[in-house]
C-alpha cells in the first residue's frame, strides 16, 4: 500500500475532522476551535504507549477508510457540539506507523463552560473509538508479530459488541469490508497474526 503523507479532512462551521500520516501537533488543532465565547478548551492526546497486554510494543500501525471515517467523526462531532452546547469540535486520527511515545489522536473542543468541555472531550474519544472506520496493527518486541484489530477493542483485544451500523452508509461499508480483508491478506503474507476486526 502506498504512503500518502497528506491531510484529509472534512470541515463546517465549529468543526473540523482530518485525517493524517504526519506526527500531531496540538496547536493548530486547539486554534480550530478557540472562540471568544468559549470559557474552556480541552484538549485529549492520545498516544502510543511501551506495553499492551504484558506485551512490549514495538509501535502501533493505523487504516482507515477515509471518506467512511471522515463522515463518521463529523457526525460524532456536530452531534456533541449540538448535545453539549459547544464552540467547536476538532478531531484528527493519525494514520501509518505510530511509535511509542507519539499521538495518535487529538480531540479538541472548546465551551462556554468546563464542565461541558470535559464531558464532551471523554464522550467524543469514546464514540470515535466504537464508530469510526479506522483499525490498528499492533507490533510487539518479542516476536516481531503484528496483530490487526478494530480500533474500538477492549484491553486484551476481545470484540467489543457495537461500532458499524451500517444504516445509511450502504455502498461504503461493503468498501469497507472490502479494506479489512485486503489489510488481512497483506498482514498474513507479512507474517502477521490476523483476527477479526468486527465490522
């Protein structure tokens, strides 16, 4: 698969969603959504940490299916600016290779008041992580084996019912599926265990 090193995103008023193969930067994504009326912005980073499971990992490694993704964090994002009162939402997932150390994710939103921010900022990482098309590669130290999973996976990576609906999204989830067996093909013939990722 090709290494595309730009930014895809979606973006409408109070909000913006990207996706990227470039290391996060919190600033620019905290700008898109400071606001004279908002009191409060939150800020979440997610990123890669050194073990998983008992496990050492060597890095994690993300995919997507891009204009599904995008789509879906919109949706999540203009429903909790509406349900939480907010100025704005910025969300952006990074994709390829992640090491230890560095984001994986930003979310920003920004309110008149924290304890909106807050509730709104935890809501959003949990409603990305369950719905949007986007799905992991774990790589660990001792064996070098990478293990593909839904990015929505408990701890251990047991499927976690939920995620994909499909209602409204027709033709892309089959596109969809269509990504997750390819990344499968491509994990085995890599050497890599393959599990099943839940949609």
């Amino acid at each position: 698969m090709a290494t595309d090193t730009s930014e895809t995103s979606l973006t409408s008023p109070g909000i913006y969603v990207g996706l990227t193969h470039e290391p996060l930067d919190p600033k620019p994504i905290m700008d898109k959504v400071r606001s004279a009326q908002a009191g409060a912005t939150v800020l979440f980073a997610g990123t890669t940490r050194d073990s998983f499971g008992g496990r050492a990992v060597l890095n994690l490694a993300y995919q997507s299916y891009a204009p599904l993704a995008l789509r879906t964090m919109r949706e999540i994002a203009e429903a909790l600016l509406e349900k939480h009162g907010l100025k704005g939402v910025a969300i952006v997932h990074r994709l390829g290779v992640v090491p230890v150390g560095e984001e994986s994710i930003l979310i920003a939103v920004s309110s008149p008041h924290r304890a909106a921010a807050w509730r709104a900022g935890e809501e959003c990482l949990e409603e990305v992580k369950t719905r949007a098309e986007i799905w992991k590669l774990e790589t660990f130290e001792d064996d070098k084996s990478a293990v593909w999973r839904a990015n929505r996976d408990g701890a251990m990576g047991e499927r976690v019912e939920g995620g994909v609906d499909g209602e409204g999204k027709g033709e892309d989830e089959g596109e969809a599926r269509g990504i997750i067996s390819q990344l499968k093909v491509d994990a085995a013939k890599a050497g890599g265990e393959t599990e099943k990722v839940g949609l």
